[in-house]
C-alpha cells in the first residue's frame, strides 16, 4: 500500500471515530449541562494526555510551536465541543451530522492558509458540490428556510473544527500526531479543571449510565485517541485530502444516531448523505498540491 493510501485508510478510521461524536454528545446533553460535559471531557482527555506524555518522558515541544499549539487547543479543545454540545441540546444528532459535512471545504480553504496546500480547481468543485447539498440540507429541515439557533451552533463548530483540523496537521508534519493533541489538552488541563469545578451540577446521582457513556467517549476517542489516527492521516496524505474525508460523517452519523439516539433514518436524510459521499469519491480523483 502506498504512503498516500495508508494515510487515506488511516483517515477513513479517525471519520468512523469522530462520526460516534455528536451521537454520544446527544447522549450526555440530554442529562449533563453542555458547559461542564466540555470542562469534564477536556478534563478527562488531559489527564491522559499528561500521564502520556510524562510516561514516555517526551520534551516540551519546540518553542516556535508553543503558540501554534495553544492556538490549536482553543480551536479543537473549547471551540468545537462547546459549540457541538450547545447544538445538540437543541437538534438532533443526525441533522447535526449532515451540517458537519461542510467541515471538509471550511478544511481545505483553513489548509490552503495554515498548511500552504492548493487543490486544483476540480477538487474545490467537488468539496463546493457537498456544501451546497449540506446547505440545501439544513434549509430544507426548517419550514421558513432559515437557520435555527442550533444550526448556528454547529457552523461555529464547522469554523472550529476547520481550523483545528489544519492545523493539527500542519504540525503534524513535526511532532507525531498523539503528541500534537496530547499536548493541547494538557496544556489546557489546568484551566479545564477550574472549569469543571466551578460547573459541577449540585446533583450528578441521578445521571443513568448511557450518559456517563456518552461522556466516555467524548474524552477518551472524540478528544484524544480520534486525533492519533487523524492528525498522523493528515502527515501522510495531507490535510485537504484527508480533511475531505468527514465529508463521510453525515452518512455514518446518521447511521449511528438510529440505534444510539433513537433517531428514525429518513429517506430524505439518507438521500442527502448519500449525495455528499459522491462528492468525496469524486474529489478524491482530484489533484492537491502540498506546499
């Protein structure tokens, strides 16, 4: 297998890690404030971000990326999942799912500026194409055709998420991928752990097990392990590639969403998601230049 398919293959894997993301945040928001879920899951990532690094007694990172890294952790580490969980109080996690699909071409525009990547003009078609169908999307669910309050949540987490991802695998090129990400939460450990007692519910005793599943996985994989698998897809194969790649997560979202969530699959949804996995296959035949 070639470098480039590898980081593909590795790519796939992190999109089916990340894609059990908004389903277990849906999970937990149902019984946990969205605020303290963000400080307790960033909390928990840190401390094994921090045992890792300090078990495999690695070296602070090199000064002209300590910037960059905190940059990176505001992005991935607050932005995203407070934005994410603020969403999914108020929309369901599959129509969530089909609104994420717009990560990839915010990806590939943030790339094109932190990564120094340029696609070709068909790659930016095809990444233009699953926006557009996104877009439609989220109009099409509102009787108005307008945006709701938890749309507009989740395209602060696209903007997020975009950045993140970039630059992640900017840095990617330098540090390992665990490193980069195990870095930011535990650079962020003391502050989330502030954060999460002073948000501590008076009353976590009547919390049912799915959501402290659901909290599980937004710690261990959503913010930590996922970021292994796709910051290191992004060193091999580049960030517009592989970035396009989440243009999947509608598809898989609402897949898991139906036995998670309790969340019916509409032929409509599935229509939608369906026309975004197209605009992947195609744009993965596109060319990307890397700088």
């Amino acid at each position: 297998m070639s470098g480039e398919r590898f980081g593909i293959a590795l790519g796939c894997a992190g999109v089916l890690l990340f894609a059990g993301t908004l389903p277990a945040t849906r999970l937990a928001v149902g019984f946990i404030d969205p605020l303290f879920l963000t400080a307790a899951r960033t909390t928990i990532a840190g401390c094994a971000g921090l045992a890792l690094l300090l078990l495999l007694r690695r070296p602070l990172p090199p000064r002209a990326l300590r910037g960059r890294l905190l940059a990176t952790a505001l992005c991935s580490v607050i932005g995203f999942p407070v934005l994410m969980a603020l969403a999914m109080t108020t929309v369901p996690a599959a129509h969530g799912g089909v609104v994420l699909g717009i990560i990839p071409l915010a990806t590939t525009a943030a790339a094109c500026v932190v990564a120094h990547e340029r696609p070709s003009a068909g790659f930016w078609l095809a990444s233009l194409a699953g926006a557009a169908i996104v877009i439609v999307f989220v109009l099409s669910q509102s009787d108005t055709w307008a945006m709701a309050p938890g749309d507009l949540f989740l395209l602060g987490t696209v903007a997020a998420g975009a950045f993140a991802y970039a630059m992640s695998g900017r840095m990617s090129s330098t540090l390992p991928g665990w490193e980069v990400i195990s870095w930011q939460v535990a650079t962020l450990l003391p502050s989330s752990v502030a954060a999460m007692l002073t948000l501590w519910p008076h009353d976590l005793t009547n919390v049912p097990l799915k959501a402290w599943a659901g909290l599980a996985y937004v710690s261990f994989v959503s913010q930590f392990f996922a970021f292994f698998v796709f910051n290191a897809a992004m060193a091999i194969a580049g960030v517009s590639r592989v970035g396009q790649l989440m243009l999947l997560q509608p598809f898989l979202i609402v897949a898991l969403a139906a036995p998670i969530n309790g969340e019916p699959i509409r032929l409509t949804t599935l229509a939608y998601a369906a026309a975004v996995v197209a605009t992947v296959i195609i744009g993965q035949r596109m060319r990307v230049r890397r700088g």
